[in-house]
C-alpha cells in the first residue's frame, strides 16, 4: 500500500475534448441516447458523469473487473456505462496524443445561458461554449475560478433519477480546493443552493444543498501539487478487497485506506489511462 501520493491526474479539459464536441453537434448522423425520458428535472444538482479518456481498451476491462460495469457502443468514439440494469455514465474516447483523462461530473440546469453568464460573472471561464448534443441536450462546459473542470446540461426530455446507494455506484462528489468559502460561494451563485456544515468524524464538513438535499461537499486540498478537481466517489463494501483489485487490473492507488483519513474507509485510485475518482467503504 502506498501513501498519498501526488499524481492526481486530473487534467484540465483541452482543445481534444471541445473539438470532439463540436465534431458531435455538427455531424447529422451523432446522437446520444437521452439520460431519461422523465420530464421531471433536478436542476443542481450532478446527474451524469463522463469519462474522457485516451484508452478505452484498457479502462473498459479496469472497470468492469473492479465494479462490475459493463460497455454499450453508441458510435466508435462513446460508449454508455451500465450497472445492474441502469445507465450510469457515458465515455468518450480522446485522441491517442491527448492528455485528457478525467471523470466529468454533469450538473442539471434548465437554462445554459443564465448559468453560463452567472459563471462569467463569478470569474468562471466557459472552456465550451452551449452546444446542441442531438438525443440529449444543450451542454456547455466551465472552469471555475480555482481551476475545476465540470460541465452543465439542459436535457430535452428529463433528467434520470438518482441512484440507489449501492455497491459499484456513484455515491457523492465534492470540490477539492486551495479555498473553501471562494469555491462555495462561486458554485452557490450559480443556482438556489443552501450553503451547509455537518460533522464528519471530529471535523466541520461545508457543502451545498438545493431541495433539502446535499448536493456536493468542499475539501481542502491534500496539498500544493494537487490542482483544484472536482472528485467522484464510488461505494464499495469492503475497501481493502477493492484496493487489491484495483492494483491487479492495472489501476493506480494514489492514497491506500488509512486511519488518519476518514478512518480508513476511503482511497484515492487512478485508472489504467490516468483518470482518478474516490472510493467510500459503506455498509
């Protein structure tokens, strides 16, 4: 078991994921499967996750060996991840020679261009302007002004619905940050969030909620060499067991489980291409 270490690679979005956007918005024969055909909204709150990667030979058999995903092509470059019968996040696949690997967290909003222009006007950078994905939405995507990476999306016929808390699924995300309450305070102009604090293990935990539910967390950074990211989490039920299958298909253990760190029940994995995520022992 290694340490923390410093080779979170959470890459910034580049030019190979907004050009490959752009090549989806244009070609008349691209079309995405919609997330949901509820009509029902939850705006604010993360409902998909992307995957950008540069190998998805490699991280296709990393995920189904570790959390039982499985793969379902779309087109030669995106892919849907499914879990016991549902829909749980998308990968698209990046240039060879890019750098880009990183789990994109998607947020609900019913408006792009308000969200866009609040963003701007709270120091956000747009890496991607409102683009029209056919099946799916109009989706934009934004740094924010401590250097995190997330994307926004209005769905044409409803967002999915949040999944059961269960082993192998998503179960939360928070905000990695050199500054706390500037990073809250960006997201929580940015729609009708309710800034909170729980105790976690001894410690204040700031994060936000909209409709009385938690909606994502904010951490100091581990330290300096970390860039600001946003950070997914995925339950497990045992956490060492997890951490073994993670190092024998390929995958990377930034920080093992450790006492000192939410004692024990989580540690920091990078994928087989560099994209890295958290996992949470829960019972």
């Amino acid at each position: 078991m290694k340490p923390f270490s410093t080779k979170w690679l959470t890459v910034p979005i580049t030019c190979s994921l907004a050009l490959f956007v752009t090549a989806c918005s244009q070609s008349p024969s691209f079309t995405l499967p919609a997330l949901a055909n509820s009509n029902n909204k939850a705006v604010g709150t993360i409902i998909w996750r992307d995957l950008a990667t540069t190998a998805p030979d490699k991280v296709q058999p990393f995920y189904h060996n570790v959390f039982g995903w499985n793969f379902e092509t779309v087109n030669d470059d995106y892919s849907l991840i499914t879990y016991k019968g549902q829909n749980i996040a998308g990968m698209a696949k990046m240039p060879s020679n890019s750098s880009t690997n990183y789990w994109l967290p998607v947020i609900s909003t019913n408006n792009i261009d308000n969200t866009l222009t609040q963003s701007e006007q709270s120091g956000g950078k747009t890496l991607i302007k409102k683009t029209t994905l056919k099946g799916r939405g109009e989706l934009a995507v934004i740094q924010d002004p401590q250097g995190a990476v997330f994307s926004i999306l209005n769905t044409f016929t409803g967002d999915p619905s949040a999944l059961p808390k269960q082993d192998g699924n998503w179960i939360w995300q928070e905000i990695w940050t050199d500054n706390i309450t500037q990073s809250q305070s960006f997201y929580q102009k940015l729609g009708n969030y309710k800034a909170s604090n729980k105790n976690l293990l001894g410690h204040s935990y700031p994060y936000l909620a909209i409709n009385e539910q938690a909606a994502f967390g904010f951490v100091k950074k581990p330290n300096a060499d970390v860039p600001t990211t946003w950070v997914n989490y995925i339950k497990v039920s045992d956490i060492n067991a997890t951490v073994e299958k993670v190092e024998s298909n390929g995958g990377y253990v930034l920080m093992a489980p450790t006492k000192e760190v939410r004692n024990g029940t989580v540690a920091i994995i990078r994928d087989p291409a560099g994209a890295g995520f958290v996992i949470q022992e829960m019972k």
